[in-house]
C-alpha cells in the first residue's frame, strides 16, 4: 500500500516537472509575432520553432519510454528535462533562425524523457490508486507552465524583445527543474528490465495491437494538433487588422490557460466516476464549442472562445492519458505511454504546421473548418471505442 504522503509528493514533484516542462517547450510561442518580423517569415514558417521542439518529442518519446525500463523512470525524467533546461537557457543567445530550429529540436527531444515516462511512473509509484485523479492533477500542471510561460514570455518580450521573453521562461522553468530533482522519490515498484531489445519491443507490440488504445492516441493527435494551432496563430490575428491588440495585451489571452488547469483536473475525477467515454465526448464537443465562438472579430467573444476552447482541450486530454495509463498491460505501460506522447506531440508538430498553412491560405474561419473536421474524428473515434474495447466505458 503506497502511503498518502508519499502520494502527495509524487503528485506535487510532477506538477513542477510539468510546468517546467510546458513552460520550455512553447517558450517562443507568444514571441511568434515579433520573431516573424524579425526573421521575415510568415506564421507557417514563424511556428517552426514550435513545431521542430514537438517534432523532436515524438520521435523521441518511444525510444526514450523504451528506455526507461532499463535504466529507470526517475533517472530518465531527471537527466532530460536538465538537458532541457539548458537548451532553453541557451536559445536567447542564438539569432540564427536555422540554428534555432535545431536547438529547439534537439531541446524537444530531450523534454520527451519526462513526458513519455511521467504517467508509467504515475501508475505505478500510486499503485494505480484514483489514477484519474492523480493524472488529472499532473495535466493541470502542464496547462500551469503553458499559461505561465506563455504570459511571462509575452509581456516581457513586449518591453525587452523576443530574446528577453525566451529568457525570462527559461529562468522560470530553471526553478521548476531544481524542485523537481529534488522533491522526485525514487522508484520502489518499477522492476527494472535488462536493456534486451525483444522483450522491449514486446511490450511495445502489445501497446500497438491493443484496439483499446487508439481512441486516446487519435484524440491525442487531432485534438493537439487543433489546439496549438490556435495558440499558434492567435497572436497574428489579434495584433493584426481589425483588432490590433499590443503584443503586451495579446499576450493576457493566455490567461485562458486557468480553465485548462481547473478542467484537467475536474475530468479526470469526473471520468473515475462517471466513465471515459461520456466525459471524453463531453469535452470534445466543448472544444468544438469554443472554436466556433472565437469565428467573430470581437475581442471579449474570442476570449470567452478561447477558455472554453482551452477547458474542453485539457479535459478530452486529462481523460485521454488516464485512459491509456489504466488500459494497457502492466508490461506494456511504459511503451503505451510513449506511443500516447508520440500522437500527442506528432499531431502538434503536423497540425501545427497544417493548421499555419490553413490560417495563411482561408484565415480564420478556414482554419476553424478544418480543427472542426479533426475534432468530429476523435469524438467519433471515442465513440466507436464500446465495440473494441471490455474496459469501463
């Protein structure tokens, strides 16, 4: 029986390493704009820097999950997101824009050691007890390092330039990193697997041929890639015509980021309680809700958007990760998990780029289309999810 404290303290030492981590891996994304100028590149191009950071991940995060079972979950989550955190530290300095692409890749795939492993060491350092809860909790602290980092790097890259808002994340994320080394417990349940590649890729194997599973990685996929687009694009619209916001002010949009963290948590108790699927549905088609109330050119409306947008997103994402967590096999958790952080972050770096390409091409309404499509997949994805799976809907 895993004791409450030590509950309490897993969940409080992930939630550092989550806000570190969402913290540095969307650090350029309120600086687009003005990183754009800067460079002369349009939004698509602008948000390579995000997407080469999330491309990094996916390809990482199985070889790295993989890996984890040999050398240890708390060793892996610790000595990437260091590797991380001084990337970050160094991407300020750099003002050549393919270099930055290539730092922001390299700096994505190590951030992939703590968020492919993070919910295998969840489930099994808790016992699996109200894993719902425990990984709705650690959700919450990703929507904290993506509206905080976001906030920060958008008002001080307002007064001190992209670089200063970069920097300014970084700094934050470096005390994010340094709690969570120290706080982390070290693993008591996880047995350690030679690192023989057959009985590795086994697990794997079983993680892909599980029906069970590929609502969560379809929801992953289309939903992120519905939702960092609009992060994505959202500062171009509003300092633009009509609207023309201040880059200041623009960046107070991310304060949408708070209904993630309450909505996050609130689904995954919700789905312990009431099923995956119904709460999973629930908050798809309030993610649809949200991007159809931002289609006007009105300030105070795409705002109200954009938190229900934002709270949808975070809740289909909470009960996703838990589903996946409480679903695969005990020998393929690990494997699974990577293959959930590689949809996740794969449909980020892809709709990412697509959803910029759409924006540029149809504006917005185009853009809101095309999310909508994605976004009607997943939920009949879920949907269709009774017929294959004997879990708990």
């Amino acid at each position: 029986m895993v004791s409450a404290g030590r509950v309490r303290r897993i969940r409080f030492a992930l939630l550092l390493g989550a806000l570190a981590l969402f913290a540095l891996l969307y650090a350029p994304q309120p600086v687009l704009p003005q990183m754009a100028a800067e460079y002369g590149l349009n939004p698509g191009a602008a948000a390579l820097l995000v997407s080469a950071a999330t491309l990094g991940l996916a390809v990482s995060a199985i070889p790295l999950g993989t890996l984890s079972e040999a050398v240890g979950r708390r060793r892996t989550m610790i000595t990437t997101l260091v590797i991380a955190q001084l990337l970050g530290l160094a991407l300020p300095w750099v003002h050549s824009f393919p270099l930055m692409v290539g730092i922001r890749l390299v700096q994505g795939a190590a951030i992939a050691g703590l968020a492919a492993v993070a919910t295998a060491y969840l489930a099994d350092e808790t016992g699996g007890v109200r894993l719902g809860t425990t990984v709705g909790l650690y959700v919450a602290g990703t929507t904290i390092g993506g509206m905080t980092g976001r906030l920060l790097g958008g008002i001080v890259g307002d007064f001190w330039g992209w670089s200063g808002g970069v920097l300014a994340v970084a700094a934050l994320a470096g005390v994010c990193t340094i709690a969570f080394v120290l706080l982390l417990p070290p693993e008591l349940h996880h047995q350690r697997k030679p690192l023989r590649w057959g009985p590795l890729l086994g697990g794997l194997g079983a993680a892909l041929r599980d029906p069970g599973l590929y609502p969560p990685y379809l929801v992953a996929a289309l939903g992120m890639g519905s939702f960092v687009t609009v992060y994505n694009v959202l500062g171009f619209r509003i300092t633009a015509p009509p609207l023309l916001l201040p880059p200041a002010l623009a960046a107070l949009a991310f304060l949408a980021y708070a209904a993630g963290t309450v909505t996050s948590a609130l689904a995954g108790r919700a789905a312990d309680r009431w099923g995956r699927v119904r709460v999973l549905l629930l908050s798809l088609a309030v993610t649809v809700v949200g991007l159809l109330l931002m289609l006007p050119d009105s300030i105070p409306v795409i705002l109200l958007g954009l938190v229900v947008f934002t709270g949808g997103f975070f809740g289909a994402h909470s009960v996703a990760n838990g589903w996946v967590g409480t679903r695969a096999s005990k020998e393929a958790r690990g494997q699974a998990s990577a293959l959930y952080q590689l949809a996740y972050y794969g449909g980020s770096s892809v709709g990412g780029v697509l959803g910029g390409i759409a924006y540029g091409a149809w504006g917005w309404a185009g853009m809101t289309a095309l999310l909508t499509a994605w976004l009607a997949a997943a939920g009949l994805a879920v949907l269709l999810s009774r017929s294959v799976t004997t879990a708990r809907p």
